[in-house]
C-alpha cells in the first residue's frame, strides 16, 4: 500500500487525461460516421440521433451503457463489502476502476464512430438532464451536516436521509453520470465537448471512492460548481436566451449554501454576494427587470426536490422501523 500514489496524484492525472480524451473527441472527429440527421423539432427533441436506428446501432449503445454499469455498481459493492477505509494512497480497486473507466471511454467512442446512436434514440432527452439533477440535489442533502442548507444554516429532519444517501449515494450517482455519458453520441460540437469532460470529472471521482480525495470539499465544489459553467456555456453556444437562467441560478446556489462548506472567511461570503448582485443588476439592467424570476428557477427547484428527497426517505426510514418494532413485539 505504501508504494501505490497517492489519490492527489491521480487526480491530477484523471484531470489532464480528462482534457486530452475531450481534445481527442474533437480531433478525431472526422474519422467518424457522420449520419444526416433530422431537422431539430424543438425543446423535447434531440437532434444527435440516426434518423433510422437498427439492431447494431441499439444492441451496441444499451450493451455499453449495461457493461459499463454493472462494472462501477460491481465495484461499488466489492468496495463496500471488503470493509476498505478512506486512504491518501489508491487502493488496487482504484486502479480497476481509473483503468476500466478509461476502456469505457474509448469503447463509447468505437461504437459512437461505427453505429453513431446512443440511448437517447430510445429515451426522452429530459430524462439525462432528469439524472443530473437528481445526482445534485442528492448533494445538497448529503451534505447539509457539514456545510447546511441556507447559509450556513443546517437543516435537522435532513440528518438521517443524509445518512442513508451518503451510504447508497455510490450507485445512484454511477447510475446518473453513466447514463448521461451513453446517452450522447461522441460528437464534437462545444455542447457535447463540454459535456463530456464534466462527465469525464464526475466518473473520476466515483472511481476514487474510499480515497481521501473523493471527499475533499475543494475538489467535491468544484464539482458542483462545475455545472454552472456547463449549463451557461451549452446554452449560450445554442443562442437560447435563457442563458442567465443557468449562469444566476447556478451561481446562487453557490452562494446560498456550496460556498460555505468551504471554511471561507465572512467578508469572503460577503464579496461573492456582492459580485452576484452586481452581475445581475448589469445583465438585467439590459435584459429587462421583467425576467429577473428565471434566476430563482433553478434554486427552487433543486431545494423544493432536496425536501421533497429527505421527507420521502425519512418517511421510509421511520415506516421501516414502525415495522421492524412490530415484528420484535409480536415475537415477544
């Protein structure tokens, strides 16, 4: 154990790697099957599928998304049954899942070279948004005991659903990064480039689990804030006008709750505060006062969802254990 590197190390690696598989989706483009696809249909529609889909096209999208995650949820489950504690250095396990991650990534792009579809010539286009979002409002639950919800402010009735996450979290988490990763084909327009380098990130990061860095608030922040820039950007690149949604709604769930797990100082706080308001009094100041609502979408949202998660699991909890209590009293 004493020679394997640290986890430090390899995530530095992972993060270059990153960036080099995303230029290399890019560069390697033209070696690809380039289908005509049909014209775009509106906000339900996804427009980066084959018009005319076969068994090959279907049978290699759903086989790679089914190996790839059955690999991460085996490994997931062997972690957690071998009893591994948290370490600064890789775990042999580790490395399985950094290199079986990588074969992942290069057999996504075989197929999406040959048979170009991914899962979403069979799925709905909101459901990959659908698994991100889950993935992250499951965040703000879990980590509401170290860093709170509102402000620094933690929230009592989310303690136990926050327990119960942070010990399943593993396979929910593979589920919503692994489906979003075989739902796109391996195109290269800057949506997907970026899309894919954020995916790249978050797979990263499952396969250093039972590491020190897959817990480090720095690193699990970025993370989170990472979305901010993925969501501006892609719809910026598209010219949607919502833009702003995303930039402002991302940005305050920032300040609201994921800057304060990351022991900055108050004046810090207050000057990100003061940035965000500027921003949105310079960008609405142009854009209409009447619009200012679409930066409060995405915070309600992903804080109605956080309640909403933590009452439905706390609901179970209590419901399983009114159970239990009765069968030990019948047994009695």
């Amino acid at each position: 154990m004493q020679n394997l590197p640290s986890a430090k190390h390899a995530l530095i690696v992972a993060i270059v790697s990153a960036g080099l598989l995303t230029l290399a989706i890019h560069l390697l483009r033209p070696f690809a099957v380039s289908p005509a696809l049909l014209p775009d249909a509106g906000a339900a529609w996804y427009y980066w599928k084959l018009p005319n889909p076969d068994f090959m096209s279907r049978f290699t999208a759903w086989g790679g998304y089914i190996l790839h995650q059955v690999f991460m949820w085996g490994l997931i489950l062997y972690a957690q049954r071998s009893g591994l504690k948290y370490s600064k250095k890789l775990h042999p396990l580790n490395y399985l899942a950094l290199l079986g991650t990588l074969g992942f990534i290069i057999l996504h792009w075989v197929q999406s070279a040959i048979w170009y579809d991914g899962l979403a010539q069979d799925t709905s286009v909101f459901s990959s948004q659908g698994s991100v979002i889950v993935l992250l409002v499951m965040v703000l639950v879990m980590e509401n005991n170290r860093r709170g919800l509102f402000w620094g402010k933690k929230i009592p009735m989310m303690d136990e659903p926050g327990r119960v996450f942070k010990r399943y979290h593993g396979y929910v988490f593979a589920w919503a990064t692994i489906y979003t990763f075989w739902f796109h084909p391996m195109e290269n327009s800057s949506g997907h480039l970026v899309g894919f380098f954020y995916m790249f990130l978050l797979m990263t990061q499952g396969a250093l689990m039972f590491t020190n860095m897959h817990v480090n608030k720095y690193w699990k922040a970025t993370l989170e804030v990472f979305v901010l820039f993925h969501g501006t950007a892609v719809a910026f690149m598209l010219g949607q006008e919502i833009w702003p949604m995303f930039f402002f709604g991302f940005f305050g769930m920032f300040i609201i709750t994921q800057m304060h797990g990351l022991g900055l100082k108050e004046h810090t706080k207050w000057f990100f505060l003061a940035v965000y308001l500027i921003a949105m009094v310079v960008i609405y100041s142009d854009r209409g006062f009447g619009m200012i609502n679409e930066i409060v979408r995405i915070p309600f949202i992903e804080y109605l969802l956080a309640f909403v998660f933590a009452c439905v699991t706390w609901f179970a909890l209590k419901l399983v254990g009114g159970v239990k209590k009765r069968r030990i009293s019948t047994r009695a």
